[in-house]
C-alpha cells in the first residue's frame, strides 16, 4: 500500500529532502520497509553508487522491498528515488557533510526531536538483537571460539577503535592472551605478527570501512585465524572469510552512525566469555583487581579528620 500520493519528479528533490520524507513517514511503513529505510538513511552514498540488488542485500532485505519503499516514498521506482542521491554525489559533497546539513536544517526546533530520534533508533536496535534468538547463538558461538584461542588479536581502526579498546581491555581483566591491535604509527600488520591458525581475529569495522582493517582480515584468515567480524552487515568485506558474523543495526539520525548498539553487543560478548572462564578467570580479575588497588588506581574521598 502506499503512503503517498503525489510524486514529486527527482529534479524536485535533493537528498536532504528525501531523507526528511523517510524519517517523517518511517513509524508508517512495514518492518522490512523500515529496515530498508534505516539502511537508506544511513548510506545515502551507497543508494548513488550500488546497485539496487546489491543495496538491499546491505540491508538485508529483498530487491523488491526497495521498489516498496521508494513508491511509499512517492516515487514512481527505485531509479527516480536514487537520482537525487547521484546529483548529490556529482555535486562533490561528502556523505558526513549531507548529513551534517541534514541535522543543521532541523534549526533549534529540531534539536529535541532530533535527540529522541536518536535515542529510539538505539533502542530499537538494541531491543531488535536481545528478541534475536539466532543472533544469541551466534554470540555463544563466538564466545566458544574466543575461549578456545591460544591468542585472540582484536582490531579496529578509526571510528571502530573504541570499540576494539573496550573489547581489549575488559577481556583482559580475565584473560591474558588478548592483543590489541592499534596501528600505532603503521604498525597495523605488525600486530598481527605470530597469527596462526590457533588464534582468533575479532574486528570491528562499518561503512566506509578502514582499508587496513579489511587487509588485515584478509592477512589473518589466510593465515588460518578464525575471524569473528562485528559489521553492520552479513556481506561486509570483513564478514566474507569470517567463522563467525555478527551484524549490527547502525542507523542513527545523527551524521555519525551509532557505534551504541554494538557496544551492547560487545558488553554481552565480553560478560559471555567471563561466564565461561571458571576459576582461572577469576584468578586473573582478583590479580588484576589488587594490581590496581596497590597503585590507587582509581580515586577515593579522602578520610575526613575528626575534630577533637
């Protein structure tokens, strides 16, 4: 069924205004048109440059569904709703700066919605992965092969590398063969030396996504590695010589898109792996927990004197 009437022509619309007409229309549409919706709004690039198969593969849904939502949008087919996006491309402005003027066109008015908007899109995210039961398994998955690893490698470069850090770091708290793989000063491929087919990968990398961090992948499964990839889709180049895939919605309003949704999963991954880890373990953490207590690593409110 469509949602609206008139069509406007594509020399009419620019970007901006088509992905205002999604977001105003979107709590109308299907799940599957909302899917492909979010995936729309958050690669406005990838609607100019691929093709309309490959595009809905991105997001997960059949090619149909995107002739779907371009006629709910109100336009005659795919094609016309996809022009406003190659004009835009030709213009020479980039995919951040659309999205930037997208937000600064809200005005003041738009700050509060705008704020919602993006705290739902999260929630829903999140709310979508915990109802998941195969995305559930996949993770125990995961968690077999992480806890099975003589070496478990983590990378993720750029925006993703917060997301590497906090991996990194908390299952270091429990295990001591975590290796982070920073890139420090080109160092991308150094850290992955020793990498053997006993060893885990898990990278994180989402559109665009980091050229070394895909190299990198590539390095690590020919040498045997099982790669645990967490992208925001199946068929990212990360995710195509992975054991394990992890998908994750990453859709935001914002120009930035969310890294919040796969923070979840990183958290679940990382409590799932300390559930396995029996007493050795807890070992680690107890050790790690008097190491930074011996160094007062974190602060405390001072003992006040009392008045005698």
């Amino acid at each position: 069924m469509e949602l609206v009437q008139d069509r406007p022509a594509a020399d009419q619309m620019d970007v901006a205004r088509v992905q205002e007409r999604i977001q105003q229309l979107y709590e109308e549409l299907s799940p599957q048109l909302k899917q492909a919706a979010r995936h729309v709004l958050a690669h406005p690039e990838e609607v100019a440059l691929t093709s309309m198969r490959r595009l809905a593969q991105h997001a997960g849904v059949k090619p149909s569904t995107m002739v779907r939502l371009a006629r709910a949008l109100g336009f005659d087919g795919f094609e016309v709703m996809r022009e406003p996006y190659r004009q835009w491309l030709r213009g020479g402005e980039g995919a951040y700066v659309a999205r930037a003027r997208n937000l600064q066109a809200r005005g003041e008015q738009g700050a509060v919605s705008l704020v919602r908007e993006m705290m739902e899109a999260d929630a829903a995210a999140i709310g979508g992965m915990a109802g998941d039961d195969d995305r559930v398994s996949a993770l125990l998955a995961c968690r077999k092969t992480l806890v099975d690893a003589r070496r478990v490698y983590v990378l993720g470069l750029r925006s993703m590398f917060s997301l590497a850090h906090y991996f990194h770091y908390a299952y270091g708290m429990a295990y001591d063969n975590g290796r982070l793989v920073h890139g420090n000063a080109g160092t991308v491929f150094d850290g992955l030396r020793g990498v053997g087919p006993e060893d885990a990968l898990i990278c994180f990398s989402f559109r665009p996504y980091a050229r070394e961090t895909v190299l990198a992948a590539d390095v690590a499964a020919d040498a045997g590695a099982s790669i645990i990839a967490i992208s925001d889709s199946v068929v990212s180049p990360i995710a195509l010589r992975a054991r394990h895939v992890l998908a994750v919605e990453n859709a935001s309003p914002s120009f930035f898109n969310s890294i919040v949704p796969a923070m979840g999963l990183v958290q679940a991954l990382v409590a799932a792996v300390i559930a396995d880890g029996g007493d050795k373990a807890l070992d680690t953490i107890s050790e790690a927990e008097e190491q930074l207590a011996k160094f007062n690593a974190y602060w405390q409110e001072p003992r006040r004197r009392r008045k005698t």
